[in-house]
C-alpha cells in the first residue's frame, strides 16, 4: 500500500482548506476524501486526543452524506473504506488503510493537516521513519491575523451571552490559539530534519494575490503536471464568520507574537515578508 508523498503541516487559518480543495482537483493528486487526519499529531501531542476521534467521526459522516446525495450511484465498496476510517483509528495500519483505495498508481499522494506542524521532534522523526522524505508545504500566516482568525472561530464555536474584557483576554490566551502560531519553534523543528529542497514555505496573502502562481509553484514543488483548469482557484474556502475583536485583544497579540513576528523577518526574505 502507498502512504503520503507530500504533508502540508500548517498554519491553521492558513488557506489549508483552499489548497486541499484545489490539489484535489489535480488530475495526478489523490488525497483521503477526509481533510486532516491527524495521525501523527494524535499520537505526539496529547492535548490533540480530547477532540481527534470527533473530527475523524464527523468528517467521514460528512464523507457518507456527500456520496449517498451526489454519488451516480451508490458505491458500497467506498462505504466499506469510509467506514474503516472509524474502526481503530490512529494505529499506524489504520493509516495505511486510508490510502488503499483502487486506481492509485502513478498518483501524487498527500495528507493535509495542519496540526502536524506542532509536532515534537520525536513525531517528526517518526514521519521520516513512516513515509522517508515527503514534500513539506507551510502556509505561513501573520502571527497576529493568524491568530485573530482563529479566536473568530473558536467564539463562533463556543458563544456567549456577553463577553466583557477579561473574557476576550482570557480566551485570547487559550493555549491551543498562542501554541499554533508558534514559527520560532516549529519552523527550525522542521528545517533540521528536511533537506531544503523538500520544503516549501509559502505566505498566506499570496494565494489571494496570485493563486495561479502558487498552484504552478507547488506543480514543480511535487512533480505535478501542469493543472487542466485553473478555473474556479480564486473561490474562498470556508470563510470565518466575521466577529468583532476589541482593538486591545489585537494589542495584546502584538505583544505576545513580538518574537515571533521578528522571528519571520529574520527567516524568510522581505517579499515574503509583506505576503504574510
């Protein structure tokens, strides 16, 4: 059985929705039809467990509904896979079953997940063990955009009657918001158990300002020919509810992502750098 030739580890909020729906599209690309499986995260970073099982079940339910209303027809062998994505999950022959699916040869494989790029050394190394040396994509994103965009979502997901300033604050600093955007220790993780040329970092604002160019990057990144149609490339993908932020939880961001923000300027070149 195949396993992954490429990882796109991250950001979260990061357009990692918009790429995986646009890779899918890649006559030469196959991906599970369950965005983010979380394997390796599942099993390196422990704060992940509480919720990983839930996102496996809703996604591939959601998997089900979508073939049963669009399907030609009903595949049952395809309920059969969707249904092992359930049984066992997070053993390494539970991802190996996620890519055993017919008519798969000379396919580029991927796995999207953008947790994976929280891992710890040891689950990096573990990646290496598992599948060698796939392709590396990292959707960098402002530390401080990155992470409002998040806090959207987690208000839009956890609502309250009223939120007074100690509530913005307080769930401003969930651990799970700050330790996403944390480059300065994920980036140099990753850099020092991939060569250079099997990583491709790329700023979050250049898929709105040229996503043909991004898309034509990642064709020469992971041996693509070139896409049939680049049509429909410039649809957003699961846009955040527009909440409003207090100015001062922007500030506060500001401040905590100091570091990180020098961080990037220090890292990637100033081109980069305004795209973020």
């Amino acid at each position: 059985m195949a396993l992954p030739q490429f990882l796109c580890i991250g950001a979260q909020k990061a357009a990692t929705s918009w790429l995986y729906i646009n890779l899918q599209r890649h006559h030469q690309v196959w991906m599970p039809p369950v965005k983010e499986l979380h394997y390796f995260n599942h099993l390196f970073v422990p704060e992940n467990r509480s919720w990983t099982t839930y996102h496996m079940r809703q996604g591939t339910g959601n998997a089900v509904k979508h073939h049963i209303k669009y399907g030609e027809y009903i595949d049952f062998n395809y309920l059969k896979y969707l249904t092992r994505l359930m049984e066992e999950p997070f053993t390494e022959a539970w991802y190996r079953a996620a890519f055993d699916r017919p008519n798969l040869k000379g396919k580029v494989l991927g796995d999207i997940t953008p947790e994976y790029s929280t891992l710890p050394d040891e689950g990096i190394d573990h990646v290496r063990q598992l599948l060698g040396a796939p392709k590396i994509i990292y959707i960098i994103r402002h530390p401080v955009s990155r992470a409002l965009s998040q806090l959207r979502m987690y208000v839009d997901r956890h609502p309250r009657d009223t939120m007074q300033e100690s509530d913005w604050l307080e769930v401003a600093q969930n651990w799970d918001l700050l330790n996403r955007g944390d480059y300065k220790t994920y980036i140099p993780r990753w850099k020092k158990k991939f060569v250079s040329q099997d990583l491709m970092f790329i700023p979050f604002n250049r898929v709105a300002k040229d996503p043909t160019a991004v898309l034509k990057g990642l064709e020469t990144f992971l041996g693509l020919e070139p896409f049939k149609s680049y049509d429909r490339i410039e649809e957003k993908v699961h846009k955040t509810k527009d909440i409003s932020i207090p100015a001062y939880v922007s500030d506060v961001y500001h401040k905590i992502f100091a570091e990180q923000i020098q961080f990037l300027k220090d890292e990637f070149p100033a081109d980069f750098i305004a795209d973020l």
